[in-house]
C-alpha cells in the first residue's frame, strides 16, 4: 500500500476498518466514538477555509452525517480521516461556490513557491473586481481539480500542509506515519500536483 511502512500505519489502517464495520452495522457506542473522535478535526481541518464558525459546523455535521451513511464504501486503502478530509474538501468547495461574495476566502494558504506566486500575481494584478474575482475563482477551481486527480493521501498532505499551515510532525501525527515518511510522502505529492497543476496555472495566467 502506497506510502504506508511502518507497523503504527497498519494498526491505525486496521483500527478505521473495524470501527468502521462498527457503525455500519449500527453499533451507536461506535458511532459516538467516530463522531466524538473525527469532529474536532474536521472542525479545525474546515476552520482554515471558512471564516464562519457556523457555516464550519455546519459544514462538518454534513461531511459526518454523509459519511456515516457512505462507510460502507470504506476498503481501508486510506485512514478514516483522510478519506473524511477528501469528503469535507468537496463540501467546503460546495459551501464556498454558493455565494461568490466570499470568493476571496477560497484563496488558501499556500506555502509552496509556485501556487503562491501564482496567486499573488492575481492578487495583485487584479486587485478586488469582478474580473479579478473571476479569475481567481478560476484558479482555486484549478487547484481544486488537481488535487482530485490526485490519490487521496498525496492531496491531503497538501492540504494539511500548505492549506492549514501544519508542520511535517503535525501531518505524521494526523496520519499516524513517521516524519520521514512524511516528508516522503509530500515530496511526491508536490513533484505530482506539479505535474498536474503546473501547465494549467500557467495558462491561467496568460489569459
């Protein structure tokens, strides 16, 4: 399995599937403990990307009411919380495109010195008009669709790191592997977003 080597991984990945199978066959004692577990960290997951304390309750009560309904369809290939991070990009996206007046929160927090440039060069260019709006609608979208294509644990490194700003040992601890795996693990991840994203970021900007 990719990225996962060390014995912590395997018993977290064995831990998601049994509690899992728990709350889908109704177990609610399980189904408190997925809740009480996974909400405040959505919660703060969510909070990087909604300035709205509601709309991020909101938001995570959604992503949890979902996936207890879709559990069935966990297999185990990714963690429980990443695969809960990959639904709850999809409904912040969601949330975020319902009033193109907050377009200005969807621009992240980007460390990386490719996705900053290219949305500093939009926000300054483009200052706060309707063109400028637009365009970096565009982007996020841009984004957004890369890190679909991605495979759910190198999208969400990324967006542990350089969307909630977390550290190599914040991430390792999230996704219970160690630092180095880690570190490998973004490496890759950045060199495939790159691959993706790159070509179609520079296009962007030339339009």
């Amino acid at each position: 399995m990719d990225d996962i080597s060390d014995n912590t991984a395997l018993m977290q990945l064995s831990r998601d599937r049994r509690l899992a199978a728990r709350v889908v066959a109704g177990d609610e004692r399980a189904l408190r403990q997925f809740v009480d577990e996974y909400f405040p960290r959505l919660y703060r997951y969510a909070h990087h990307r909604l300035r709205n304390p509601a709309d991020v309750d909101d938001v995570v009560q959604v992503v949890l009411a979902q996936a207890a309904r879709r559990l069935e369809t966990y297999r185990g290939e990714a963690t429980l919380l990443t695969w809960l991070i990959r639904i709850c990009r999809h409904e912040i996206s969601r949330q975020l495109h319902r009033d193109t007046r907050d377009s200005d929160l969807m621009v992240p927090f980007l460390n990386d010195d490719l996705l900053r440039s290219v949305v500093e060069s939009i926000e300054v260019e483009g200052g706060s008009t309707p063109e400028a709006d637009s365009r970096r609608l565009e982007l996020i979208g841009l984004i957004q669709t890369a890190l679909d294509q991605l495979p759910e644990r190198y999208a969400s490194a990324l967006e542990m790191k350089y969307i909630e700003g977390l550290n190599s040992i914040e991430i390792a601890e999230l996704m219970q592997i160690s630092d180095e795996a880690t570190q490998s693990l973004l490496a890759r991840a950045r060199r495939a977003f790159k691959e993706v994203c790159g070509e179609a970021l520079h296009t962007a900007l030339q339009v």
